[in-house]
C-alpha cells in the first residue's frame, strides 16, 4: 500500500499509528497523522519513537535532517493543541493491528493525488500535510490559517516556489 511512499513518510504513517496506540485509539486519526508530520517536520522523530519505544528497526534510514517548514513555536502549540484535544485511553501496542479512521484513509488517498499532479516520484510528509488541509472546515486547517500556514503555501513550497 505504500510503495510509492518515501521513508520520511512511511516513519510518518509508523508514527501516527504509535500515537494512536499510544491514547489507547481504536484507529488512526487524522490528529495522528498531523502530529506525526510535525514532529517528523521538526526533527523528532528518533526521540518521538524512541520515548514511544518503537520498533528501531524503522528508524534505520540513512538521510539527512529534514528542513523545517513549520516555525518551532507553532509546532509545540499545534501538538500541544493535538494532545489536549484527543482523548486518552488504555495503550495499544505497537504490535497489534490497528484500523484506519476514514479521515485518514482519505489524506492518503489525496496526498497520492497530489503526488501524481505534482508528477513527483514519491508521497512525501508535505503531501500527506496538504491534503490534511484540503478540508478547509476542519480544526487542523483553521489552526494552520490562524498562523498563515494554508494548503496553498504547503503546494508552493512543494513545488520549490516557497
């Protein structure tokens, strides 16, 4: 299913599912996946899965420190916005199966989309962030346009125009 998908963005999906699991989540939510991205945005990804005690064998990818494209004081916010929105329940481990919330199902249909008009090789974390903010009615996309942050700059900046 994620063939086409870079490493940066399958250690996003692994991440958005230890996240669910993590709040005792019957599936992954679109928060999951949001959270994932901006952690994985900042450069935290080895901490975020290490204090999550994941598989270390999904982090063994050679490449080089992401750029950011998130400010770092709207990062904290945004998770801590994320955090405090979700509830909590008993943990899922990592190693039961866990479903897919149709939201989410949704944003990896629309970052495929994206990737193939963008006619990009692989779906990377901006992709799966862009179609996050297609749906302009959702909390992510209204707290995303209070910081000036729109799908529109998420596309330029993977175009390069940004």
């Amino acid at each position: 299913m994620f063939e086409n998908y870079s490493d940066r963005a399958r250690q996003v999906i692994f991440l958005a599912r230890m996240k669910a699991g993590q709040r005792g989540a019957p599936s992954i939510e679109v928060n999951d996946l949001l959270a994932a991205i901006v952690i994985e945005d900042q450069g935290d990804f080895q901490k975020a899965v290490s204090e999550g005690r994941g598989s270390r064998d999904v982090i063994q990818s050679e490449r080089s420190e992401p750029s950011r494209f998130l400010p770092s004081t709207f990062a904290k916010e945004l998770l801590s916005r994320i955090e405090s929105e979700s509830p909590a329940s008993q943990t899922v481990p990592n190693s039961e199966e866990m479903a897919l919330s149709d939201g989410f199902k949704h944003a990896l249909v629309r970052a495929g989309v994206l990737c193939d008009e963008l006619r990009h090789n692989q779906v990377e974390p901006m992709h799966l962030l862009a179609a996050i903010l297609e749906d302009d009615s959702g909390q992510a996309a209204q707290f995303f346009r209070y910081a000036g942050i729109t799908r529109e700059n998420v596309i330029a900046y993977l175009k390069g125009e940004a």
